[in-house]
C-alpha cells in the first residue's frame, strides 16, 4: 500500500497484513543481517522504538531482553530498529547493562540484534515513520511475521506508550495455534481457553453444529461454535523442541 502522509508529500509503503515481509540488508548490533532470508524457518518479531538513551525504550529493552528466551522457546527470534547508529546502540545497550536496575531486572544483557538505521532506509520501508508523531524518530511499531517471511500481525504504538511484552507473546502463540490447529482466538484468548471453531460454510453443516452433542463442542449459536482445546496439546505442538 502507498500513502501520503498528511504533513509531507513524501509517498511512504506501509506494508499489510498478508503482504510479503519488504526484503532489506542491515547493519545490526550483532553483525550483518539479510531479512527476512535469514529468518526462514523462525517467527519474526521486528520492532522499532524512537531512540537509544530513552527511558521508555530503555524499560521496553529490559522487559523484551528479559523474556527473549520465552520468545525462542516458540521458535521466534527477536529484531529491534531504531534511526540511531551502531555505536550509539552499542554504548546504550552498555549502559543498560552496566547502570540500569529495573524492576527486579538487572545486568540484562540485550543478545537479539538491533538494527542501525541512520538513513532511514528500513524505517521507510515498513512505515516506521508517522510525521504527524515525529519525522526523526520511528514510532513503537510491532511486525509479526512467519516462517515463509509473510506479515501476520502489525500494531503500532505512539512515542510516549511502552508496549505490553505479554501481549506479544500471546499473539505470537495465538497465531501459531490458528495455523497448526484451523481454529481462531477470541477475545482475552490465552492458551487453554476454548477456541472457535471455523464458521458452517453451508447451511448443512450450521444444522449439524447445532445438533453436536459433542461434550468439548460449545454453540452459542450456528456461527458460534467454541471448543475445547488443552494448554499442553498446543505446547506440545508449538514448543520448539
Ligand atoms: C522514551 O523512550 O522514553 C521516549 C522516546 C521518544 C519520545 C518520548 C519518550
């Protein structure tokens, strides 16, 4: 998709759900990466945050460094960006090991790769940048893409709203429940809820929904249909072994 932003006349991609992950090469804290290539195989969360030394970002570092391996342990890989060079990342990933006690969190050590992005290239790319926010910093952008390298989940948030960690690894689990189980998530979904079984796509098999008598089968009504489905089936499944 192209769009104009309102206070430029600049056109900008904002890549969609569905859409192909854009293709870049970049200079990262842990050496080069080529993306999404080297991501195959893996789920992918590529975030953008405004700027090193800043203490919303700083507290979304910790939190996100702290809960890596729970991202890993659903074969999903972590990738931060920011419009800052390498050194700066360097220094400011020092210092938060170094100097920073949050929250109980201390001497965290960021390992997944943070991406410089002085020249605005990758920003640009994946629609980063919301000038109405700000036309020098990235706004908290979330891309969740697969192992074939498509954009499954997108959620933006402003400069000021650190995101919620938890979240992300409930969408990460909720989407790989959908794909491994041809179920969807409804709403506050957390593994071992019921899940929602597809809508009747004829009219015979809406009757026979409302007929099931299937103790793990729920139907509110002919369109919805809940089922059970265990926490450990759906870690079994998606828990990298
Ligand atoms: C922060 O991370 O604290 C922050 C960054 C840019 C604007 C406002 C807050």
């Amino acid at each position: 998709m192209e769009q104009t932003q309102n206070n430029t006349s600049q056109v900008v991609s904002m890549p969609r759900i569905g859409d192909k992950a854009p293709e870049f090469r970049a200079v990262t804290t842990q050496g080069s990466i080529n993306f999404p290539a080297d991501y195959r195989g893996s789920w992918v969360i590529l975030f953008s945050h405004p700027a090193d030394f800043t203490p919303v970002c700083t507290s979304e570092f910790m939190t996100f460094a702290t809960m890596e391996q729970q991202f890993n342990d659903v074969n999903c890989k972590l990738v931060g960006l920011s419009i800052d060079g390498l050194y700066s990342h360097i220094a400011w990933l020092r210092t938060i090991k170094e100097k920073i006690e949050y929250k109980g969190m201390k001497e965290v050590e960021v390992n997944f790769p943070l991406i410089e992005d002085i020249t605005m290239n990758v920003a640009t790319k994946y629609g980063m940048i919301m000038p109405g926010e700000s036309s020098t910093k990235a706004v908290r952008a979330v891309f969740v893409i697969d192992p074939i390298g498509v954009i499954r989940t997108i959620i933006y948030y402003p400069l000021s709203l650190g995101r919620n960690f938890d979240e992300l690894l409930r969408v990460v689990i909720a989407l790989q429940t959908a794909d491994e189980f041809s179920v969807a998530t409804p709403a506050d979904w957390r593994p071992g809820d019921d899940v929602i079984v597809p809508t009747a796509g004829s009219c015979g098999v809406a009757k026979d929904r409302m007929g099931t008598h299937d103790a793990d089968t729920k139907c509110y009504d002919w369109f919805f249909c809940t089922k059970k489905l265990a926490k450990e089936t759906i870690m079994d499944k998606i828990l990298k072994k």
